[in-house]
C-alpha cells in the first residue's frame, strides 16, 4: 500500500499532467477564482471530490485545504495544504482542481440537462413502447442525432413532438451531424436537401443544429464552442454504419479486419472523383465510389462508448444483422461471445451465441425481448474514448432492450430504416433501447 505521502506525490503528478494538456479549460477556470464566484467554485470543488471514487487521504485534504467551502477570499485559504496536494500556489491551485473535476464554466452550460436518474429512465423505458416519449417526460426535450444522413429521422422527431411540447410551453433541442461533407458529389440521397434544412432551422418551437463533414468521434471544437450539450435526454443512431461497426478492433486484428473486407465487399484503394479524395471499391465487375473514409473501422465499443456519454437513453435503429451481433457482443457478459480474432459469419453465429442466438432468431417482427433474459449484462464495458479524470476506465448499461425490425407503429424513424422493406436480400434489422448506469 502506497504512503500518504506517496498518494500526494501522484495526484500532484496527475495535476500537472493533466495542466499541460488543457489550456482552454486553464484559460476558462480563471473566472471561477474571481471574487463573486469563489464560494460557489469552492463548494462545487467538495462536493465532486466526495463523490468522485478519490483515495480518501486526497478527499479529506481537498476538503480541508478549500476551507470546507465557507471561504468568501482567496487569501484566507490554506497555502501550504494547497502547495502539497497540486505543487501551485493557491489562486493557481483552486483553477488546477477546476481543470481536474471539470467544474469549468463553458459555452455547453447553456443547455440544460435532465434531472431524471437512470432508474427512473430505465423504468420509462420499459413500460413505455416509444422511446422518444420520454421527451415528453423529461423535463429537459434534448436529443443528439449521429450519423443524421439526409436528416429524415430530425423531420420526422419535429413532426412528431414540436407541437406537444409548445403546449408544455417547451422547446425541442435536436443536434444532428453526419460526416458527410455538404456540396460532395459522394453519399448521394444520404446527403439532407436544402429545403429540408431551412425548414428546421426556420422552426418555431424547435432549437435545431446540423453539423456536416463532422466527424462523430471528434467532437472537442464544437464541445469547446457550446455549440453542443455535454449530454442530452436521448442520444440516437439509426443504420449504423457498416463496415465501420461491423468490426470491433479489439477482438480482430487489423490483418483480419482487412481480409475480411476485402472477401466480402472486393479490392478498394483510396483515389480522387471530381476533385476531392474517394474510396473506390470494385464489387464484382463494378467499381463503386465513397467518401474516403467508409472503411475506417471504429467498432461497436466506440459507438456504445459515444452513446453512454452522451445520451441518458440511446437508441439504436435500423441496426443490420452484421452489426447487431458484433454490437451484442459486447453487452454480454460471458467472454465466450468475443472470441479472439474469429469474425462472425453466418455458419459460426449459432455456435459463438448459442441459446442467445436461437432465442433471438425466433423474435418476430415487431416483438421485444429484454437483453437480460438472454444472459447477464456485461458488468463492465471498456472505455475506448478519452475520458475524464473523474471518469471510470470501464461503464455499464442498466438495461437493454432488443426488438425486432426497422419500423414500428408510431415510433419515428429515418428514411434508411423505411427503405428496409423494400431490400428483400436483407434480413429484417434490429433497435436497441440502451440505459446507461
């Protein structure tokens, strides 16, 4: 067991690590040190280091060192005690535990968050057959679309909850983004029409966004902007993407990965098409063209990972058959549903799943099946993002519903997930209802 001094020794070093990677969080925390906001930083500085999983010597030294929160100057705090735990001085020392507990003052804190916890929302979720309604139940009507393509789903949320909400004299906030770059000639009917966009931005009722060639994993310059909340009621994705997830990298090596690739989808190389980079692939006797980046493979844990953070429900619609079972996966518990380095195929799905897969095949269109009567949730699901000091390395999900199919009776959906019926070569798709701890 370390020594307390020791302990002390490594949080410093947490600290100053964290300092040389955060300026703008270092420039922003200088307000919260002024006059006018010291008591209220300094009671927000307790109360995180309390409930944040912090050894105690550090929690009790926090907690002393700020005065126990009732210090109104900064002059009257405990220098030496300061010094000891972050190595600075105390008006530097007091913005350095802002930037480590992220109490930062930033544009994001524009946009209210929910006050329902998760039980209350895992308990919606499963007496109510429509996910979106809890936008009407919340308190807080947010909703973050990802991968929003040609923004059907955004027109169809709208349609659908904008009027109700102005009677709760309300307003629906709907942030869309795709990465599809407005004006490329690649992505065709995925790309939203002009028309459609005015419409929304031009709604009453309704605070909308919609950010193209915007990478959904990249997302620090419109966090840092608050052109985004930190975390809206419900975070969506419909159709995603594959081969993007249809792979997850940390059970297939990136040999394997490529192979299959190329084995089920032909030989690709990165080229040019009306000036701007391209992914052409040859399908049989045909060369098909994508934005460059189609076959870069991020994986179901990054996507699950991005819908936990963001989102206090997420749903997950129009999800293919290769996809949901690499995303299923990695909710369940038991390891034997990962094996190493061996993609899932048609022939070894009933084998890799067993019971889960048979259970599963028989659910019928339409019809739902709660995750944990297939097998016990994963208890803890790896972080493959960047996260906070203040953050885990691993999270989990509540509950996860499964239900069958791309389209259900009064339940928004993207124009993808409508296109469904018409793909007669394609299985019928899944949605996922996913609550997070």
């Amino acid at each position: 067991m370390n020594s307390p001094a020791q302990i002390l020794a490594d949080f410093r070093s947490q600290v100053t690590q964290l300092l040389q990677e955060r300026d703008k969080e270092w420039e922003a925390s200088r307000k919260l040190v002024g006059a006018k906001h010291l008591t209220a930083t300094l009671k927000r500085l307790i109360e995180e280091a309390h409930r944040v999983d912090l050894p105690v010597i550090i929690r009790d030294a926090i907690t002393l060192a700020l005065g126990n929160s009732e210090t109104a100057r900064i002059q009257d705090l405990s220098g030496p005690r300061l010094k000891e735990l972050t190595g600075l001085p105390p008006t530097k020392a007091v913005r350095a535990l802002c930037v480590w507990f992220g109490v930062i003052e930033g544009p994001a804190e524009q946009w209210p968050v929910t006050s329902l916890r998760s039980e209350e929302i895992e308990a919606f979720a499963r007496s109510h057959s429509n996910p979106f309604d809890l936008l009407l139940e919340s308190g807080v009507a947010s909703l973050l679309d990802l991968g929003a393509g040609d923004l059907s789903l955004a027109t169809e949320l709208v349609e659908q909850y904008v009027a109700p909400l102005q009677q709760q004299q309300r307003e629906l906030i709907l942030h869309s983004l795709d990465r599809l770059q407005p004006g490329s000639k690649l992505g065709g009917p995925l790309h939203p029409e002009r028309e459609r966009l005015n419409g929304l931005r031009s709604r009453t009722g309704l605070s909308f966004q919609f950010y193209g060639n915007q990478d959904m994993f990249d997302l620090g310059h419109l966090d840092q902007t608050g052109k985004l909340a930190p975390r809206y009621t419900i975070a969506t994705c419909w159709a995603p993407a594959t081969p993007t997830f249809a792979y997850e990298p940390t059970r297939l090596s990136e040999q394997i990965i490529t192979q299959e690739l190329r084995r089920t989808r032909g030989t690709f190389l990165q080229t040019h098409y009306s000036g701007e980079p391209a992914l052409e692939v040859q399908h049989g006797d045909r060369a098909l063209l994508f934005p460059p980046w189609k076959f870069e493979i991020r994986g179901p844990l990054a996507l699950l990972n991005l819908l936990a953070h963001r989102g206090c429900l997420s749903v997950l619609g129009a999800v293919d058959t290769q996809v949901f079972w690499e995303i299923l996966a990695q909710l369940l518990d038991d390891a034997r549903y990962r094996p190493n380095n061996q993609p899932f195929t048609p022939d070894n799905l009933p084998t890799v799943f067993g019971e889960v897969f048979e259970r599963l095949s028989r659910l019928a269109l339409g019809e739902t099946i709660n995750m944990s009567d297939c097998g016990p949730l994963r208890r803890e699901i790896p972080r493959v993002l960047p996260y906070l000091p203040t953050q885990s390395s691993s999270y989990r999900f509540r509950s996860v519903q499964i239900r069958r199919g791309a389209i259900f009776p009064g339940i928004p959906a993207s124009s993808t997930a409508r296109r469904f019926s018409d793909m007669v070569e394609e299985s019928p798709p899944w949605m996922l209802i996913l609550v997070p701890e």
